[in-house]
DNA sequence: CAGACGTGGTG
DNA sequence: TCACCAAGTCT
C-alpha cells in the first residue's frame, strides 16, 4: 500500500500564507455572522473596498439578529456606494431566514448554507471552511486563476466545467489540511502572489511545479471565452421639485439596476435622441412638455461594467400644482434623504446641488 | 446558461 | 481613454 504524497500545495502554501498572509478582520474570528458577512461583501469586491463597510455593518449590526430586525431602507443605505445592490437584499433576507427558521443559529454544513439567498458554491464553501473546518476548496477568480497557471491549463475559466474540475481536485487536497488555511492560503496566493498581471513568481510557493512558470506561460494563462462589451445607453431624469424644496423619487425594482435602492424618475433608452426620451419620461407621469419649465440641465458619463451611461437630469419647477397631483410614488427631502440609499450617479448630482 | 448586476483601481 | 478585473450569484 502506497500512502498518498502531500500536495505541494498544502506542503508550501499553507506555511507561506501563516508566515506572510495579510491580517484581515474576518480571518481573526470564527464567528459565523462575521464571516459570512465579509464573504458576501467581498463578492466581486476588493479587500481595499469592502473593509470599511465590513466594519461599518458589524458596528451597526454586531450579530444576525440586529441584522435581521433592521428595516431594510437602513440595509440598503449603509450599502450604498458598494455595488451589486442585491446582495444587500439577500443579506437582509437571509438574516430574517437564520432568525426566523434556523432559531438564529447558522447553519453548518455545505449544503445549508448554499439554500440561503445570495450564498452560492464559493460562499457556502468559505463560511463552512472558516466557521466550522468543513473541508470543502472555496473556488473563486484568484483560486481559478492560479490553478490555471499551475496546471498549464488551457480550459476557460469562465466556463462552469473548468470550475468544476477545479473543485474536485481541491476538494481531495483540502483534506490533508486545516479547511480555514487551506481555503485562506489559496484566495492569498492569488491575491499577493499570482495576480492577474506581473505575478510575483520569484517569490511563489508553487513556482518549482508550475507549468506556466517553468514553461512562460504566466501571461498567456488563464484563458477568458467572453470579451466584455460596452453598451452605450441614454438616462434621462427629472429632479422635480416643489415650492418646499422636496423631489420626487421612487424605489428601484429588484430586477432591475441599483435595485432596492432609491432614484429620481428616470428613463433607459438605447437609440433615442434626448428630447424623444425626455418627452416619453414626462408622457410616463402625465406631465405636458408646455406646462412645465426646465430650470437646468446636469449631464455627465457614468461608467459601469458592460455600460457606459450618458445620463441628462432635467431640474424642473412645477408651479403653483399641488404635487399630490402627480403620480410619484415618494417626495423627499435633504433629512429623508440620509437615512435612503442613492446609486452614484446621483449622489453626484447630490452634491453637485449642494444637497448632499 | 448567457447575461445582468456597480463601483473603483490599474496599466 | 479604455479594457480588464475584483473573495460571485441569480435567473
């Protein structure tokens, strides 16, 4: 009977990591909460980026249950400004699920906590692994990309059959080690290490099996099917306002971009010119065109990742109407207006007014 | 399952 | 300026 070797991996990663990783808030704990707190914001989302909100949400709400009993305009506004505004909803959602379903106590397998919203294959794996040593690899882009260069491997990374490949083969190296530093030690290798550009290889772990290093392949590797791109898009808005000073707003729908979160009337359009889609925008809340003044116009680009938006507000007065008139579903003001969450493009605007 | 979903950093 | 990317998930 031969006994299995060590992977290199867990040989000279995992000590590495111990020896060299970075000291990160959510890898001092075990605390299920917190970890799974840090996972969802860190979805998509630098470490540079996501630490002050991970700070920020454990200090407003330090356990699920604070969390769960929060109103969700309060979720969505400490989020603001992050991104990806569902994970928000979900966060809320799955905190009310721990609560309401789980007596408030996390569930602790793989399995479990893959069925609560917003939690997939990497963040189930991170939680279980982090919290509770369930020995399951958590794959996300730096564990594909490293893996990737390590094997040589032409496959796709965007391609879900690479990523399932790659989970079988961690999932068997996993289990010679601590299931925290394992997963820790991998997502560190190709954050510090094996970076997307000019990977540090000199000083890699890994670098005396890697085939894209023994073979100069780093740059080559890994291999993306997609090519992203930009659609260009028209915003056309209106800033409403009434003789007080409130404008009017409404709540984004789920399915739609920043939602959940709050925005000024607004219009999407493709190949429209600006004047037709200003006209359909006030035909949507039975304003006439002649029955209302533009006082002013703010325009400005606004980039997102398969987007570039060309966004016009139109400032408008509405004179002497009573604006219960108007259909819009929220008015507020400068005080409402703290405790809502705005998506960029507007709290820009915001502040271009001197509202914010 | 391809496409949608944000914002900020980097070369 | 711009393509690419960052601790992915949902539909």
């Amino acid at each position: 009977m031969k006994k299995k070797p060590t992977p290199l991996f867990v040989r000279n990663v995992i000590p590495w990591y111990l020896r060299e990783g970075r000291d990160l808030p959510w890898r001092a704990t075990r605390d299920p909460y917190a970890i799974w707190l840090s996972e969802i914001i860190l979805q998509q989302t630098r470490v540079q980026q996501g630490l002050g909100y991970f700070l920020k949400f454990l200090e407003t709400f330090p356990n699920v249950s604070s969390l769960a009993h929060a109103s969700e305009d309060q979720v969505f506004r400490l989020w603001q400004g992050l991104g990806y505004y569902s994970r928000a909803k979900n966060l809320h959602k799955a905190a009310k699920i721990i609560c309401d379903q789980w007596n408030g106590e996390f569930p602790k397998t793989f399995d479990e906590l893959k069925s609560l919203p917003g939690v997939g294959d990497y963040t189930a794996a991170a939680i279980a692994s982090f919290a509770f040593e369930f020995p399951k690899a958590s794959i996300d882009g730096n564990v594909l990309r490293w893996t990737s260069r390590f094997l040589g491997s032409h496959a796709p990374i965007d391609d879900p059959k690479t990523k399932k490949t790659i989970q079988l083969l961690l999932d068997d190296w996993i289990q010679d080690a601590s299931a925290h530093s394992f997963n820790q030690a991998s997502m560190e290798l190709g954050a510090i290490i094996c970076t997307p550009k000019d990977p540090q290889c000199h000083h890699c772990p890994l670098s005396e099996e890697c085939v894209a290093f023994q073979n100069s392949l780093t740059n080559e590797l890994p291999i993306k099917a997609k090519k992203t791109k930009v659609k260009h898009q028209l915003v056309t808005a209106l800033f409403i306002q009434d003789n007080q000073g409130n404008w009017a707003v409404s709540k984004r729908q789920d399915n739609e971009i920043w939602g959940g979160l709050y925005a000024l009337p607004l219009l999407f359009t493709d190949d429209t010119s600006v004047d037709i889609a200003l006209e359909n925008l006030l035909q949507q809340f039975d304003l006439n065109a002649k029955d209302i003044v533009i006082k002013h116009t703010w325009t400005t680009s606004h980039l997102l990742t398969h987007r570039k938006l060309q966004v016009h507000i139109f400032s408008i007065l509405l004179e002497d109407m009573p604006r219960n008139t108007y259909k819009f579903e929220k008015w507020i003001g400068v005080e409402a207006m703290k405790n809502l969450g705005f998506p960029k493009v507007f709290s820009d605007f915001y502040k271009h007014k001197g509202l914010l």
